[in-house]
C-alpha cells in the first residue's frame, strides 16, 4: 500500500467519523426544538449561523489550508465540532435560541473546515494527471460520506428516544475525539500547503468555469435543502404522524442509498465517457432530469395520491439522479482546478454549496409555513432549472490539463 491511499485512507475515516456527528446532530436540534414547542421556521433559524459561518469558513478555510496545510484544517475543523456538541449537553434553561444558533455557527464552521479539507485533499494525493482515478476516489469518498450521514440521521433521532438528547451528545463528543487522535497520529503534517503563501484576495476565483460551476451548485443544493431540512420531517412527523426512528429510520436509509450512487457514479457513467470523466454536457443533462422528480411529487399530493407512496417513491427517484449530480459536480471542481489552487478553489465552490445550503434551509422553514410540502417542492423545482441552465456555460471537455486563471 503507497504513502498516498494509505494517507487517502486515513482522510476519509476521519471525515466518516465526522458525518456521522453531523447528521446525528442535525436531527436532533430538528426534533428535540420542535417538541420544545419551537415552529418550523424557527427551527429553520437555529441553522441559520451554521449555514451562513460555512459560506464565511469555506471562503476563509481555503486561503488557510493552502497556508498551513490541509491536516491542520480538518483537525481543527474535527476539534470545534466536538466543542459544539458539548455546548448543546447543557440544561434546557441555557438553551436560549441566540445560544443554540452560536453553537450551530460553530458546527457549521466545524463541517466545512472538515469537508474542505478532505476533498481539497483528494487533488493533491492524485499527482499523475489520471483523470479517471480522481473522479473514483472523489466519488467514493463523496459517497461513502454521504452513506454515514444517513447512519448519523438514523443514530440522532433513535438515541434521543433511547438515551435522551444530552447523552447522545457526550457519546458523539467521546467518537469523534478518538477519531481526531487517531488522524493526527497517522497524517503527516503540510498537506495541500502551497509552496508560495496565497494572498486572500486569490481565494476569489478567477477561472470562469468554477465561477459557473460555483452558482450552478448554489441552485442544486439550495433545491435539496429547501424541503429537506425542515419541510420533510416535519411533514413525516407531523402530518403522517410517524415515529421519530421511523423518521430517522428512513431519512438515513435514503441518504445511505444515495450515498452509495454517488460512490458508483464513475461506474455508472463510465461507459458513455468511454474512460474520462464527465464534462459540462453531463451536469447540465442530469440537472434537466432531477428537476422531474420534485414537480411530480409536488403533483401526486396536490391529486390526493397516497401520500406515503408518493413521499416514499418520490425521494428515492430523486435520490439517485442528485446523488448523480453531486458526483459529477464534486469531480467537475477537482478537474476544473490547478494542483496548487486546489484548496482555494474547492473552498470558494464550497462557499456557493454553503450559500445554496442556507437559501434552502431558510425557504424550507418558511414555504413549508406559508405552502406545506407542495410549495417547498415547486422551489425545488424551480432551484433546479437554474441550476440546469447555468451549466450550459460550462466547458464541454475538461482534460489533459485544468483550466488555469487569465495572466
């Protein structure tokens, strides 16, 4: 086993261990605030600082890894999440919505310092220009994340009715510092660290097809986000009356489900790129088709189809086409970017995630108050239109080499 999949390895344990705790605690705040008698829109606030401190931190979190290495950024990125989940073990006297929504700024920095780190990561562990490599390792990293994510949906919201909502915290707190002991024993310090310190104004990218890459993520994100996060389980709960595991039950299988097309993404695409990666012509082509999938869930409810059905069927057809999405869009920045930029680039495209991650969240509290389901899902739709149009600016064929900035 070489330095670099050995050092692959020991970046994507870390990140596992991470997602884990923040789908734990994502379902948490969702459901232990709303049982506190919190509305979905004030739900959807207490994610507000985690979202917009990810826009600040991915714009920030680039320039320093490129600064002081990559290593360092996911450590301190694994440190402060442990710091937010410690602060939420407190009395519910202390819970005050403005202290809630500074610790949520905190595990919002916290995830996209981690993310950040582990994807720039990918590039500079991938030295020999083997473009079908780095889309497999992205893509199974990606994935792989994604899968956990679901399993921290499903550990949230079952420890909270087993253990209640302050122990479930101090067992997420004790994993994840073994985990951030266990990766700075086995990573060697200044990876992704460029030769030359960046100046911060680099960290706006300059090359067009990131920037057209960057937006197209906003929408695509923002399109997922705005019935996800609040609409979905609340509407599960709340008007299907499911149980909180059911709910975590399910929301974790499908993002276990989707986190493992994403991983066979480059397997699934390899044989109509005969080899290469995909291009600009393939985010724009799966984009047109996810954007099927939310109108016509929106449509079954409004014609009083079995909603459980429709839910159920619904989000897994568009689970997989966005699992597609995510994976050409998190191979498209990698091959977008020059190895020594690569931080400053992944934490800029991340920034426009981020962005559309907080539009989202927000709509989702709010359409779901003012129009149910239905009406997060049609700006669902309409998030993904965008997203479809602004990847038709996007090259056709990136290869041999990445696209560079204009002297």
């Amino acid at each position: 086993m070489n330095q670099s999949f050995r050092n692959y390895l020991a970046i994507t344990g870390g990140y596992w261990a991470f997602t884990i705790t923040d789908g734990a605690i994502r379902m948490l705040v969702v459901f232990y605030f709303y049982l506190l008698g919190y509305s979905p829109f004030a739900v959807a606030m207490l994610f507000v600082f985690y979202e917009v401190f990810g826009i600040v931190t991915n714009l920030v979190g680039g320039w320093l890894g490129a600064r002081i290495g990559l290593n360092l950024t996911m450590h301190l990125g694994m440190g402060l999440q442990i710091v937010a989940l410690l602060m939420l073990a407190v009395p519910d006297a202390w819970l005050s919505v403005a202290y809630v929504m500074f610790a949520q700024a905190l595990s919002g920095i916290a995830k996209d310092l981690n993310k950040m780190s582990a994807k720039a990561s990918v590039k500079t562990l991938v030295k020999d220009g083997n473009q079908t490599k780095l889309f497999k390792w992205v893509a199974i990293l990606t994935g792989s994340k994604n899968a956990l994510k679901g399993g921290g949906f499903f550990i949230g919201a079952a420890l909270l009715e087993w253990t209640g909502f302050r122990s479930t915290l101090l067992i997420l707190a004790g994993m994840l510092l073994l985990a951030l002991l266990t990766t700075i024993a086995l990573l060697p310090g200044g990876v992704g660290r460029m030769t030359s310190k960046p100046k911060f104004s680099q960290v706006f990218s300059t090359v067009a097809a990131i920037n057209w890459l960057s937006a197209a993520r906003f929408f695509l994100f923002g399109s997922r986000d705005v019935w996800f996060v609040v609409g979905l389980p609340v509407f599960l709960y709340d008007v299907l009356e499911w149980k909180f595991t059911q709910v975590g039950a399910f929301l974790a299988l499908w993002v276990i489900g989707y986190g493992f097309i994403q991983a066979s993404a480059p397997r699934l695409l390899g044989r109509s790129h005969h080899g290469k990666g995909p291009d600009g012509a393939t985010a724009r082509i799966w984009a047109a088709i996810l954007a099927v999938f939310p109108a016509g869930i929106a449509l079954g409810l409004s014609w009083g189809w079995t909603a459980d059905l429709v839910i159920v069927i619904g989000l897994i057809l568009f689970g997989a086409v966005f699992a597609i999405n995510s994976a050409v869009h998190s191979y498209l920045i990698l091959a977008y970017s020059s190895h020594d930029k690569v931080a400053m680039n992944v934490g800029f495209y991340y920034m426009a995630n981020a962005g559309g991650r907080l539009a989202g969240t927000l709509l989702s509290g709010w359409s779901y108050q003012q129009w149910g389901l239905e009406g997060c899902l049609w700006i669902s739709t309409v998030f993904i239109i965008i997203a479809a149009l602004l990847s038709v600016l996007l090259p056709e064929v990136p290869r041999e080499k990445p696209l560079q900035s204009p002297a």
